[in-house]
C-alpha cells in the first residue's frame, strides 16, 4: 500500500489549506479500515488530525473540528483535508496514514507553511 499527500508547500494567513492523499494497492472502501490524516510541527510530537473510515464516517479532533472536513473521492481512491482559517500554528509536516489497527502505511508527508 502507497500513499501520497500533495498540496501547496505555503499558504497564506486565514486561507484555508487544502490536502489530498492518493492511495494506491488498497480501497478507500475495504472494511474495518480508517484513512488518517495527522500532522507535526516543528518541535513538537505527532497530533491526530481526524480520520474517514471504510464506510464514509469521520472523526476529528475536538480542538480542529470546526475547521476541518475530510472528504474521499472513491473513483480516485484519494481522501482530502480541508483546514480553515489557517494560522503559524498550522505549519507542520501533514502525514495521511493507513488504518488496520495499528498506524500502518505512512505517506512521506507534505511540509506546509503559514505565511503572513
């Protein structure tokens, strides 16, 4: 299983960042599985951002909740991150992750950058 983020490296103050996961060699669909997305910033550990699992259901960190939807396209096989309202305590390496139980397959990551 190979996954891959792509977005934009920098994004503005307040803008909304947006990030896609492609997923190869496994189903967005397979049951009992959850598509994660998490970030690090700088200097700091690993934060869970929130998840969509087999069956299309979300969940999300209370303290992003209200900024963020993930969405998947299953024709793509893709999962997406929408984060609004972006500030410097955005910046961090973004990570979409495989799900079977235990944290499985890591995309390489994506570093995203808040400017002012």
């Amino acid at each position: 299983v190979q996954l891959q983020e792509s977005g934009p490296g920098l994004v503005k103050l307040s803008q909304t960042l947006s990030l896609t996961c492609t997923v190869s060699g496994d189903s967005l669909t397979t049951n009992n599985y959850a598509w994660i997305w998490s970030r690090q910033p700088p200097g700091k550990g690993l934060e869970w951002i929130g998840h969509i699992g087999s069956s299309g259901s979300t969940s999300y960190s209370p303290s992003l909740k209200s900024r963020i939807p993930i969405s998947r396209d299953t024709s793509k096989n893709q999962f997406t991150l929408q984060l609004s309202s972006v500030s410097p305590e955005d910046t961090a390496v973004y990570y979409c992750v495989h799900y079977y139980g235990v944290w499985g397959y890591w995309g390489q990551g994506t570093q995203v950058t808040v400017s002012s």
